[in-house]
C-alpha cells in the first residue's frame, strides 16, 4: 500500500502575524469554536481571516469578534455572514481566568491562530499585554543588530 499523500495546497494553519509585534504574550488557550457548515468548508479553503479579531467575555460566553471568514465559494442564499460574532468553547475555570484578567488587570484576548485538530477546528487565543511604542523601537533594534551580524558572518 502507498503512503496517503497530502496536498500542500489545503489549509493547515491560519496565523495572527501581528500579534508578537504589538503584544506580549502571558499566556494561551485552547478553544474550541462553532461553526456553521458553509463556515467551515470556506475555512478548509484557507479563507478566513484574524488578525483585526479579539475576543469578548459575555456573562459565562465567550465570543470571538471581528474576524472575517468569507462566504464559501460554492454556497447558495443560505451563505454566512461573514463578520458574525463566533462563540468559543472553554472550561468555567478558563473563562473565570480570562474575565478576572480582562476586566481587573487590563489585558487584552486576541486569537493567535486558527488550525485543525483531526477533524475539529481549534483557535488558540492568547492573553497579552500591549506593547509600549518603546518596547516595539527596542525590538526593531535587535532585529537590525542580528540582521547585521548574520551579513557580517556571511561575507567572512
């Protein structure tokens, strides 16, 4: 029998390319999320998008807000809407965790990266403090001074 082959093309992971530069990220979560069908199959297509979403405590309900899953392609009158707000599956003890740190410290939830798990589609959020404009100027000098050093032991 020959291996099952995988097509390099399908989805594997959505991520939040900002997060690290405008955050410090505490701490993660898992969190399972729900879905309508047409939501999903346009997922597996690799178009969604969360980069501009967060997340939103809502009594013991957790919702995922302003990320954009576009209609699926193949869809008919019975399409999604694609900025609707999401609801995330978490355990009491998480969503007690996250709603003390947003509303007593003052952090914020983002979701860092959507993905699948087997058959499931997982989104991992993070619990982040903004960084300071200091704190991104200090970041953007390492990253020229490794930069700088990778060039200077290359030309050796």
């Amino acid at each position: 029998m020959s291996a099952k082959k995988t097509d390099s093309s399908r989805f594997r992971e959505i991520r939040n390319t900002q997060l690290r530069r405008r955050y410090l990220v505490e701490e993660t979560f898992e969190a399972g999320i729900v879905l309508l069908g047409t939501e999903v199959k346009s997922i597996r297509e690799g178009r969604a998008q969360i980069g501009e979403g967060f997340v939103r405590v809502d009594g013991s309900r957790v919702l995922l807000c302003g990320t954009h899953i576009a209609e699926y392609s193949h869809g008919n009158v019975n399409n999604h809407d694609p900025y609707r707000n999401r609801e995330l599956l978490l355990n009491k003890r998480e969503i007690r965790r996250i709603d003390q740190a947003v509303h007593h410290d003052g952090r914020s939830v983002v979701p860092a990266r959507m993905y699948f798990k087997k058959s499931l589609i997982k989104v991992e959020i993070a619990l982040c403090v903004s960084k300071k404009l200091y704190d991104k100027r200090e970041d953007l000098k390492k990253k020229a001074a490794l930069r700088e050093a990778e060039r200077a032991m290359k030309g050796r």
